[in-house]
C-alpha cells in the first residue's frame, strides 16, 4: 500500500511517498497548486494511496510564543500558524474531493535530538534507511507515512 504524509505549510508543504511493502520512500516539498496536481494524478490510479496530514489544528492548544515576546510578534506568530492550519484544512478537503482517502493526524510527539525536539536527517535515515538531503518538512511528512504505515521506529536512548 502507498501512503502520502503531508506536513502542510503556507509556502511549501513536505511531501513523502511510502511504499509500506518495500519501505521505498521519496521526499519533496510541494506548493499548494502542484500538490493539487499530485492529487489529480493519484486520483486516476488503479490503487490511489492513503493521504496523511499533519492536522495541528485537532490540538486544543497550540502555543508558539515565549514571555519574552511583544504583542506585534505574539499577532504576526498567531497569523502564521492559522495560515498554516488552514492551508492543512484544505489539502484535506481537496484530497477528499479527487476522492483520495485522508487520515488527519495529530502532530507526532517530539522526542528527537534535533532543534525543538525535531527529527533530524541523522535519525531519519537511521529509521528509514533513506539518505539524501532533506528539510524539516520533508522529514516530518516522512514520519507520518511511516507511522500511519505501521511500520517500526525505534528509537535510541539518548545514553547509548
């Protein structure tokens, strides 16, 4: 079966492709007009895949401000992250639309060694096998698919 994660975002979204049988997986980041093409295309395969996306709007609260910040910074923060949730909305709404099954996803916990706890490429390929250079959105839609692909993630103890 094929999953597509999706980590949405205003600009360009991270895209990854897994084939959950032979744990092929292919990164890119896509803006929102080529993504609707992807999904145009997968609409006419024999088997469409299952789309994942990343839906930080399921969480209560969503906090992205420190003490520290003026109420300019709190307004602008507090814009960007209801941009980026309703570009989330509508990548869901149109997958359903060309009839795609969608999974909307609660943000996977942070439990790595990167920057804000955020996976890093060093991880990423440890879990997946998959090298080559890839940025945060791309790591975090391939998360996704591999999650919702059941597929295993084990993770190092920060000691070893």
């Amino acid at each position: 079966m094929t999953y597509i994660g999706i980590d949405p975002d205003i600009d360009k979204s991270g895209v990854a492709w897994l084939d959950s049988e032979t744990r092929e997986l292919r990164m890119i980041t896509f803006g929102f007009a080529d993504l609707m093409d992807l999904f145009d295309i997968m609409s006419k395969s024999d088997t469409p895949p299952t789309v994942v996306v990343e839906a930080s709007w399921l969480v209560p609260h969503n906090w992205h401000y420190t003490p520290y910040d003026t109420r300019r910074k709190c307004a602008s923060l507090g814009r960007a992250v209801g941009r980026n949730h309703q570009t989330g909305i509508l990548i869901a709404q149109m997958a359903e639309h060309y009839g795609l099954r969608v999974t909307l996803r609660k943000p996977l916990k942070k439990c790595w060694q990167g920057k804000d706890r955020k996976i890093t490429q060093a991880e990423l390929e440890a879990i997946t096998g998959t090298a080559g250079r890839t940025n945060q959105e791309m790591r975090d839609a391939a998360l996704l698919a591999w999650v919702e692909a059941g597929l295993p993630i084990r993770v190092k103890p920060k000691n070893e």
